[in-house]
C-alpha cells in the first residue's frame, strides 16, 4: 500500500489520475473499519493535510466548511442557531475521538443511509464543491448522494468543501436521532431541520429524515403543511401521509413499521426543540 499526505490541491488531483485503485480518507473513521482485515494494495490518498480543506468560513452568500473540517471543529465553531442541528448531530457521531478525527466530507462520502451529518446539511440547503484537473463544480447534497453507498463524485474528483447559503433571520435548528441506546448507536431514525418561528408559528419550515431510505431525504410535503402553524398544530399536522417518500426497511436495528413511527417521533421532537427554544439545550 501506498500512504499518500499531500499538502496541496494540485498534488493531491494529481495523485488520483496515478495508476492502479486510489482510495480517498479525510479521517478514515469509515474506511478503515469497512477494511476489516483485508489487505489493501493501492493508493490511500490522506487529504486531511492539504492547504484550505479544514475550517469554517463565513462568506457573503453563506458558510464555506472545508471538506477535512472535522466534526469537532463544527461543534466548537461559533455559528447562528440555523446550525444547531448540525451541531447536536456533531455530537451524535460516534465518541469524542472519532468527533476528532472524523470529517465533514468523510461523512457523506460515505453515503450511509443513517450518516448522521447528512439530515442537518440537507436542511441547510447545504452543496457540495467537486474538484478535479478539469475545475471545479457544486451539486446540492441531495444530487450529490445517489443510493447506499454511491456518490456523484468521479474518480478523478475530490470533494473539497460544502456551502451553506445564507439563512433567513430567525432561522433555529434542530436534530433527533432514535437508536437503541444513548450513545455510540447507529439511529433507527433521525431528523434534521431548520425552521423560521414568528410570533410562535412557523414561517419556513427545511425538514430532512435519515435511515428511512436509501438515502436520507428532505420531507417537501410536510414542509409545506408546517408553514403558519402553531406548535400544536405543527405536532397533528406529522402524519404518515405527509412522509410517503420514505421507504423504510426491516432490518437487525428494527421493523419498517417501527421505524416509519420513530420518524414521526423523531420530527415530532424536533419541531418541540426548535419551537420551545430547546434544540441546542
């Protein structure tokens, strides 16, 4: 095997067009244990050292989150309340070493149903920027993950940062994730969100479910029956019938029917958080 850690963009484009497999890390929480005990005769391409790939930037039309920004960084960076749902699920990944090395691309390269970051960033709007030799381009999240396991990346691209486009004033967010237990746990469900809240209603409402499907997913319909509701109302208005882009399965972590409920839940506890003021508590 070969260990490459290049410190620059350039260099580290180049590498990807070397012959022979190039496997990307910006952490290896994921790559690493998927490995098992297998042998591995190719090129791991470290990017977690290249110049510009770490850190969180406020821009004029948002945020820049440098793809090797780990999700340490993200809990400790002094954000709006549209991110506290990016941060309670900061918190949710993993132990505090793997929060320290784990990054914010790592995450979604992966493309796991139940990744815990994809939710939040789906309810920020969040893109993601590709690079190659060729340039650069930007996808919406929801492009950029295709099914279990697949991504939009080609082979001769590396995902370099995610955007987040301004937030409304007043924007809150929030996340809820259901497992078996408290910590450590792969989730039956979780939700992300960012609502806006005037005179205790809901004036937008950005809603995104994870281990549900295939891929996680924004809940459009439910989105639109949000808008103008009180907390109350919000809470009656979650119903499987507002949820029916979600294909749930059966699996070791629990029933489809389980799941399909804890979703509900899951939104249901979040729209509290968020409405009460509590989603960063």
């Amino acid at each position: 095997m070969t260990y490459l850690t290049p410190t620059t963009l350039d260099a580290a484009l180049g590498a990807l067009l070397g012959t022979g497999p190039v496997s990307v890390i910006a952490g290896g929480t994921d790559w690493f244990p998927a490995l098992g005990e297998r042998a591995y005769d190719g090129t791991l391409l470290d990017v977690t050292q290249v110049a510009g790939m770490r850190g969180i930037t406020a821009e004029d039309e948002g945020w820049r989150i440098g793809a090797a920004t780990t999700w340490s960084d993200i809990l400790h960076a002094d954000l709006p309340a549209g991110f506290d749902g990016l941060k309670l699920a900061a918190r949710e990944v993993g132990s505090i070493q793997i929060q320290n090395a784990g990054t914010v691309a790592g995450n979604i390269c992966n493309a796991s149903p139940a990744a815990d970051g994809v939710p939040p960033l789906l309810s920020l709007n969040a893109e993601v920027e590709l690079t190659s030799t060729r340039g650069a381009r930007r996808l919406p999240l929801a492009q950029f993950l295709l099914g279990v396991r697949k991504t939009a990346r080609a082979a001769d691209e590396l995902v370099t940062a995610l955007y987040i486009p301004a937030l409304a004033e007043g924007a809150r967010g929030g996340f809820t994730k259901i497992g078996g237990r408290k910590y450590l746990v792969i989730s039956v469900a979780m939700v992300g969100a960012v609502l806006g809240v005037s005179d205790g209603r809901i004036t937008f409402a950005q809603v995104a479910v994870g281990s549900a499907s295939p891929v996680a997913l924004r809940m459009t319909d439910l989105e639109k029956a949000l808008i103008g509701a009180d907390l109350a109302e919000a809470l009656e208005r979650v119903t499987p019938d507002k949820l029916s882009a979600l294909t749930p399965i059966s699996d070791i972590r629990g029933s489809a029917e389980y799941r399909g409920e804890a979703v509900i839940e899951a939104i249901r506890r979040t729209l509290t958080k968020i409405m009460q003021g509590q989603a960063n508590g």
